[in-house]
C-alpha cells in the first residue's frame, strides 16, 4: 500500500515535446521514456503520483500542428543515489 505521506522527492518528467520553440528528436523523447521506466522499476522504485496530459495547437502557414506530452510525476521515499537533476 503505498501511502503519500511517505513521499519525500518528486521527479518530473515530460515526455513529448511541451516548447514549440524547441521540436525534441525522437532520441530525446525515448531517453525521457527509459528515464521513466528506470524510475519505475530500479530501487528505490518510485510511484505515479500524477499525469499531466497537454497539447498545443500551432497555425503554420496554412496547416496546424498539435504538440501533445505527457508530465510524469514520480513520487519516492528518498531520493535515488542514481538520479541526477540537470
């Protein structure tokens, strides 16, 4: 049972592009998915505690683009000795 309480270090972590100024590549976007998956299964595992889901219409010249990402919240009991904060 997993109790938020016990939560002492939150990561966040987008996936998908969330500036329309800055386009991420697909290599950016799978680091951010095995981050994620690390976070999820290596010790100490974290827990979902949220799900942000965004999107932005962009109008370029005649055609409309849809940036869409998601924003993981990653709630832990301590922060992970293997994670590095930019």
């Amino acid at each position: 049972m997993f109790d938020l309480s016990d939560v002492r270090y939150v990561k966040r972590i987008v996936v998908g592009t969330d500036d329309p100024s800055h386009v991420k590549t697909p290599e950016e976007i799978r680091e951010a998915q095995d981050l994620l998956n690390r976070c999820l299964s290596e010790s100490p595992k974290g827990t979902i505690i949220g799900i942000e889901k965004s999107f932005v219409v962009l109008n370029i010249g005649e055609h409309q683009v849809v940036l869409q990402w998601l924003c993981y919240h990653i709630g832990f009991a301590r922060k992970p000795m293997w994670l590095q904060d930019p």
